[in-house]
C-alpha cells in the first residue's frame, strides 16, 4: 500500500557540494533540482500529499548571511519559474503548492512570491505540496496554541473543549492528513523539529546518500520499505 502523505528532509546538500570541489551553499541549487524529480516522482506514483522540510527556523541565524542570501534568492527565483513556466512540474502535475513555516520572517518580496505561487495552484486539487521554510514543529504547536488561546478569549472557544483535533486544526497543516511516511537522506537519523506533533505514528525511512544522490530507485526501495512496515499506531 502506498503511503497517501510522505514528509522529505532535505539532507546533505552541503556536503554533496563538497564532493564536488564546490562552495558549500552551491549544494542547494543541486538539492533543487532534485526536489523537482521527486516531486515528479511521487506524483507519477500517485502521492497525493508531500511535505518538504526546506529551510528550518533555525538556519535564519545559524546560516552564514552570505549563503542564507544565496538560498533565499534562489528560492524566489524557483518561484519566479513556477509562476511564469507552464510546463514547471508544479504545472504539469497540478500540484496545489503551499508554504508552512513562520513565512512573515521572510523577506517581503519573497513572502509576495510564496503568495501569488500559493494562488497560481490554489486551482489543483490532485497533489498537494508543503513547502517548510522557516519553520520548526515546536514553534508550529506553540503558534497553534498561540492561536486557541485568543479563541478562548474571545469567547470562541471553551478550554474544555481543547482536544487533539482541536490542535490538528490549528497546525500549519490544516487539512491535510498526518504523515505516513518521513525520510530522510544524509545519514542523520532524527527529525530535527519536524512535523513534531504530525509525526506521533509516522514510519521514519533514513538514508546514506545525501539529498542530490537520490535516484529515482531508492525512492521506489523508500515506498517499498514503507509498504513492509505493519503500523500499529500505538496499538
């Protein structure tokens, strides 16, 4: 059985520019690249829901400014792509695109660029892509909980009726399922603040191979790996 929402991390794009003699943030632009095949990859496998860890709320301060830019900009121009290139995968697949993550940290013309992408694909309801960026899953139950209390003062909301659902439906993630699946490539084996709480009953798949390494056979040996896994959800 095929996973319905895989979460992605990212991993090793750095280290995958090292290997070839490069400056290190010139990794992303191959991480890049490769995000675009396995979104072909899982859409050709009929995925309907994929989260992707991109940049994380920590790297705004422990990146160097000068790669930090590098990433930034290179992202406004993927969606400067999406937004003028028709046969862009994103098109191609009808991949309703989102941004999760406290985007309001953002450059202004970057969070316009996420906006105007985010209304470009609102339309396609066949897939549907998170892209994280500047986020952390404890920040995201933090903002939820954020949110639930000015509901209680407001008189929305009655603190006996906070539950887990009432929680699910204040995530970034409204709407879309928890996640079945999460890998991760670069060798490291944790999920650095994501998707905290989604991934209570997640399968977790690592890998060795750095993010720009995959191919399209360990992303079919990931969902095969997936699919032998017998999931009790703490049961």
């Amino acid at each position: 059985m095929l996973p319905n929402h895989i979460g992605m991390i990212l991993d090793g794009n750095r280290r995958f520019a090292r290997q070839l003699l490069k400056k290190p943030w010139e990794g992303h632009l191959y991480g890049l690249e490769k995000a675009r095949e396995v979104v072909e990859w899982a859409c050709e496998r009929g995925i309907k829901y994929m989260t992707a860890y991109t940049l994380s709320i920590e790297n705004l301060d422990t990146r160097p400014k000068k790669e930090l830019k590098f990433i930034l900009s290179n992202l406004a121009k993927e969606m400067e792509e999406i937004l003028k290139n028709k046969s862009h995968v994103i098109h191609k697949r009808k991949v309703q695109t989102r941004f999760i993550g406290r985007i309001t940290l953002l450059p202004e013309s970057l969070q316009k660029l996420m906006n105007d992408v985010q209304k470009a694909t609102a339309g396609y309801k066949r897939h549907i892509l998170n892209l994280a960026v500047a986020y952390g899953g404890q920040q995201e139950i933090a903002d939820a909980a954020r949110k639930i209390a000015e509901e209680c003062i407001r008189g929305q909301l009655s603190p006996s009726d906070i539950d887990e659902k009432v929680l699910e439906g204040h995530l970034y993630t409204n709407g879309c399922p928890y996640p079945d699946v999460i890998i991760r490539s670069g060798g490291e084996q944790r999920l650095s603040n994501f998707l905290s709480f989604q991934s209570a009953y997640s399968e977790l798949v690592f890998t060795e191979k750095k993010w720009p390494e995959l191919t399209r056979k360990d992303f079919e040996q990931f969902l095969q790996e997936y699919e032998k896994r017998q999931r009790r959800f703490g049961k």
